[in-house]
C-alpha cells in the first residue's frame, strides 16, 4: 500500500499541538536533566518562528522507553518523547537526559510541505559514514553552558543534513 | 510573522499560481513536493540538498506510546467542550490507521485541528474576520482501538483565505497529526471533504502533484455513519508506510 501523504503543519498548529510540559521530559532539577536547545532558521538565514520540533530518544542507558504518560507528565515517568512550537526568535528548547548516541528530531514548520528528520549526535564517532564530510558537523550539538545546542538550518550552504528512511513514505 | 509571499513587489494572481501550478503537475511523487514555488512560504523552508537515505537506527524503530493517561476520551468530541453547541454542520469523522501491510496501528495518538464552521481558527495568528464561536475551539485528541479505527464528532471546517496570492482561497480542511510504531511513520497531514471546488486552485494540496496521490486525502461521505437528527459521516483511511522489519528483529 501507498502511504498517505504528508501535507504541512500550517501556521495555526500551536493550540492545537502545544501543551504545557511538552518540552521538559524531566525536571530541570533533575540531577542528570540537560538542556537541548537550538534555533530553527530558514534558507536565508531568518528564524523560523512557526516550526514544531519533536524529540524521541532512549533513556541514558540506552534503553528505549515505552511509557504513556508524555501529554500529562506526573514529573516521574521518562517517556523519552517531548515537543516544543519555536518561539518569536525561531528558538526551541528541551529539559532531557542526555542519551547515549543522539536525539532523533521530527521537523514541521509552514511552508515545510512535509515533516523532515534529522540527528542531533552527541560526538562525530556516531555520525553514518554516509554523510558527506562536509556536512557532518551539521549533525553535531555544541557544548555551550550546561546545554547542548543544536540549529536546524533548513535550508542553505550549511544545511543540517535531513533522513528519509527507504521503505517509509519514500 | 513576515511571509515571503508578502515581501515581493507584486502580489501574484490566482491566474499566475494556477499556471505554475499546471506546470508542475505530475512532476513529483506520492508525496508532496517539498520544493514547490506556488506555495511560496516554502521557497526559504524546504531543503535544497538531496535527503541522506538511512536505516533507522535505535529508538528510531520504536515510537512514542500514549495512554488512557495522556487522552480524555471526551476530547474526540469537538462539539461539547464548551457550555453551547458549536454553529455549523455537525459530522462524524471515522476511519482506520494501518501500516503499509494493512496491519492496525492500535492504540496510538492521533491529534485533529481545524477552523470552525466560518473558516476561522481560534490561533490568535488568524486575523480572518470571520467570527469566532465561543463554543468551539476546533482541537482534539484520541487514541486508536485494538483495530486502529479511529473517530471524532465535530463540525465542518469552512474555507478560508490566506497571503499566498491575491483572493487565495483555502480548500476546508482538518489537520491530522499521527504516530505509527516507528517513528519515521509520523505523519503529520490535512483532510479534505469531497467535491471542493477549490481544490485545483490550493497550492498546498496541489503539492502533491498527482491526481491520484491527492485522492488519497479526501475523505468519502458514507450515509451509513449518518446519525438521524444529528450528524453527517465521512470516513477517511490513513497508511502509515513502513516499518520492513519488526521492532525485535532489530539488535
């Protein structure tokens, strides 16, 4: 069977997908809670102010979780799963753990006809082979204060390297 | 927010999308073209290198899971979350969510947004003055059954017009965002209603630049979920592709 095609998110998503907590998978009090944290930018260097970010990841010791509880956290419960609207400047913003190989990232913004994925790795060791040398550092997080920054260029020179996946929607 | 659409110096016409529009037509796949002028906001936002074919790898074999904890099933109905009843006409929206063997996607998130019945969206962005409706907010949420079936109460979305061109017009339409059990699976979409005249001139269905590939957003009227005295029916299927291997066949 044909997969149903994507269609964009729009500019009116956000009371509708937005939901408080949706960016804090744990407390910041957390004592291993880390800040994931970037700018989504556009092909001429602008913020992107209505994009969705989403983030999936395993737990730190790499075990995948499969938990409910994502829309109404309990402040316990590590589902692993969290989303974030970019604000007025394009920037987004997670409180997470730390996972041991990368964040796998959902992109949805108006004027994206279809959703992208990309990596946010935490070393260049576990970047594909694959990907052109000269874009393997748009894969990368940044060490910068108690955070990792990652900005998602969409489109330009230094644009962030985005997945398809063969044998989904391809 | 500054649409690109806004900035050129002349404002393009409905004649002058719909011809690029016609150019384009059965230039892409089953999927929208990402790269796609006659929608111009995304002439900055779409990638201009080649997508990196991979595996998934991880948790990417895996998806999000939600629970009766996450979703009340009272937000499947969009008509009762406020004190009155929405004006416009009152419809069942229903249909099943598989993969692409026609295995169920069970128990998984799906989340509907929409304008109300006077194509007005209740995001403070929307400056259409159209009204608003005190009893409808036109956000909703479920999870599907053990079948992957899937089904909202809600009211038909009006048309509405948007900066893309001059007297640009969009088709009615919900918003439909959904999680299979990978997560490349994640589909976020719009539904459209059979027969809407304005479909040839919509550059964002357009996008899809085959007719048949469009078919497959527009939901089918179906008498049978017709509630007398109460509501119309449309149903609408949705295909999420993938995954080729198992989740426990990946190390």
């Amino acid at each position: 069977m044909t997969g149903t095609p994507g269609q964009t998110v729009g500019p009116f998503f956000e009371y509708a997908l937005a939901y408080p907590g949706g960016s804090e998978l744990v407390p910041r009090s957390d004592p291993g809670a880390v800040r994931l944290f970037g700018r989504v930018l556009d092909g001429a260097g602008d913020p992107v102010p209505d994009a969705l970010i989403e983030i999936w990841q395993p737990a730190p010791d790499g075990s995948v979780v499969q938990r409910a509880g994502s829309l109404h956290r309990d402040g316990w419960t590590f589902t692993g799963w969290g989303r974030c609207a970019t604000d007025d400047a394009g920037q987004y913003g997670f409180t997470t753990l730390a996972p041991p190989s990368f964040w796998s990232i959902a992109v949805f913004a108006r004027g994206l006809l279809d959703r992208l994925f990309t990596r946010a790795y935490l070393t260049s060791d576990d970047v594909p082979l694959s990907i052109p040398d000269d874009r393997r550092a748009s894969l990368i997080v940044g060490r910068e204060g108690a955070g990792y920054r990652f900005d998602i260029r969409l489109q330009g020179e230094d644009e962030t390297v985005f997945f398809s996946f063969p044998g989904y929607r391809d | 927010m500054t649409d690109p659409a806004r900035r050129r110096p002349a404002e393009p016409s409905q004649a002058g999308v719909t011809a690029e529009i016609a150019a384009l037509g059965g230039s892409g796949g089953a999927q929208p073209r990402m790269d796609y002028p006659p929608y111009r906001s995304s002439l900055l936002r779409h990638p201009s290198k080649a997508l990196q074919q991979a595996d998934p790898e991880g948790v990417e074999w895996f998806a999000p899971m939600f629970g009766a904890q996450d979703v009340n099933p009272i937000e499947a109905d969009l008509t009762i979350q406020h004190r009155g009843v929405p004006i416009g006409e009152r419809l069942t929206v229903t249909g099943r969510v598989s993969d692409g063997d026609g295995r169920p996607v069970a128990h998984q998130l799906l989340e509907v947004w929409q304008a109300n019945a006077a194509g007005r969206y209740i995001h403070q962005g929307d400056q259409h003055p159209a009204p608003l409706d005190p009893n409808f907010t036109g956000a909703g949420r479920c999870l599907t059954d053990s079948d992957g079936c899937y089904r909202f109460t809600t009211v038909k979305p009006g048309p509405y017009p948007w900066g893309n061109h001059r007297n640009a017009w969009r088709p009615a339409h919900i918003h439909f965002s959904l999680f299979g059990s990978a997560f490349p699976q994640r589909l976020v979409t719009q539904m459209y209603f059979p027969g809407d005249p304005l479909f040839p001139y919509d550059p964002i269905l357009q996008a899809i630049t085959g007719a048949r590939d469009r078919e497959r957003l527009i939901a089918t009227y179906d008498h049978d979920l017709t509630i007398p005295q109460i509501s119309t029916g449309y149903r609408w299927d949705v295909v999420l592709t993938g995954p080729r291997r198992t989740p426990t066949e990946q190390s």
